[in-house]
C-alpha cells in the first residue's frame, strides 16, 4: 500500500508540472481517505453475524478549477459466519461456516467539483473505470461425538470484471487545506444502470488539499 501511494504522488506531482491551473483555486493537488464499518447479528441467538470493513484512498490532480483527474482505491472485507449445528453422520456436525470475501477496487476517473474549493460546503462527483477483483473462502468447523473439533478452509475462485465506478461526496472544509467527507459509492457493470444500487458503500473520511 505504501508504494502504491508513493506512485500516485509521483505520477501527480508530475502532472502538476505539465498543466496550468486556475489560479483562482488554492488547490491542485488532493489526497483523500474513507472509512466504513457495519455489523449486523440474525438468528434466534443472535448468533451469526454479518460484518463488513472498507478502506478507501484516492488522489486527484485538478487540470482545471471544478474539473480532476482520479486515481482511487478500495479494499472491503466482508465475513459471514453461521454458528448453527448440522448434523453431518457418524455423529459428525458442523457446529461453524464463516465465508469470507476480499474486494479490491482500482479505479481511474473524472472528478468533477460542483463548488469552489473555498466554499464551506463543496459537492463533488467522481466516474470512470473500475477493475474488482474478488478472492476468499470459507472455513467449516466439524466436532464429532466427544466434542473434538477440527477445521476445514476451501478457497474460492478469483472472480475479476471491468466495472464503472461513481462517487458523491459532501465536503465540509475544517481548515482551508483539510476537509472532513461523506461519501456514497457505487460499482457496476457499463450501462447496467439497474445494478447502481446493489452495491453501495456508505463512508466517512477527510481530505487533504495542496
């Protein structure tokens, strides 16, 4: 991860030195980080669960004054685990499934400011391609008739797709180089218009204006 970073300030410090930027905005460059945790718990015990973590980070370089190019990148880990008890054979049963998936998401976009970088309150939007790439697993936990238990962990196939990505995100400014963010995204595949929804991330994050 820190190489990545490294790389995208190179490759935008290297763009700030080829455009001319309007100099009624006091930034050029922005770096950004987001955010989200969510748990819920089902059943009778309330003992299976749904959790889900993301990590978010993105940087743009603004050509013009509402108008930047953006790199971003988005990791979302999601665990499903169902403590119920199936009775197997041989007094064997799995007493545990836990389903994991890991989502990475590179992108690269417009991003499109809807109010000067010096207003309190800014708007923006961002789209443009996506590659996911998907991997994980599920572990199964067996016990047999003394209580013994034992494990079992089968990987997944990589799933990976060519997706489009769009953003929107409310910006308050705390400082005049510092932001505090929320945002709502969104994956899906081109023109599936229908599929905007079903995948959406809800997060909290700042920026970091130069």
């Amino acid at each position: 991860m820190r190489n990545i970073c490294l790389v995208l300030i190179l490759f935008f410090s290297f763009f700030n030195s080829l455009f001319l930027i309007d100099n009624k905005s006091f930034a050029i460059m922005e770096f950004s980080g987001g955010y989200s945790y969510s748990k819920q718990t089902y059943g009778e015990d309330k003992h299976n669960s749904v959790k889900s973590t993301t990590y978010s980070t993105s940087i743009a370089v603004y050509l013009l004054q509402y108008t930047g190019l953006e790199l971003n990148y988005t990791y979302t880990r999601d665990l499903i685990n169902e403590n119920d008890r199936y009775l197997l054979s041989n007094g064997i049963s799995i007493v545990s499934v836990e389903n994991e998936l890991n989502t990475k998401i590179y992108g690269a976009g417009i991003r499109q400011v809807l109010a000067p970088l010096t207003f309190f309150i800014i708007p923006a939007i961002s789209i443009g391609y996506a590659r996911q790439i998907q991997t994980g697993g599920t572990t199964y936990t067996f016990e047999d008739s003394y209580g013994d238990r034992a494990t079992t962990y089968s990987t997944r196939p990589v799933a990976q797709s060519d997706n489009v990505f769009a953003t929107f995100v409310i910006k308050i400014r705390a400082t005049r180089y510092f932001t505090l963010n929320g945002s709502v995204k969104t994956v899906f595949k081109p023109f599936r218009f229908s599929e905007i929804e079903d995948y959406l991330k809800y997060e909290a994050g700042f920026s970091l204006l130069f």
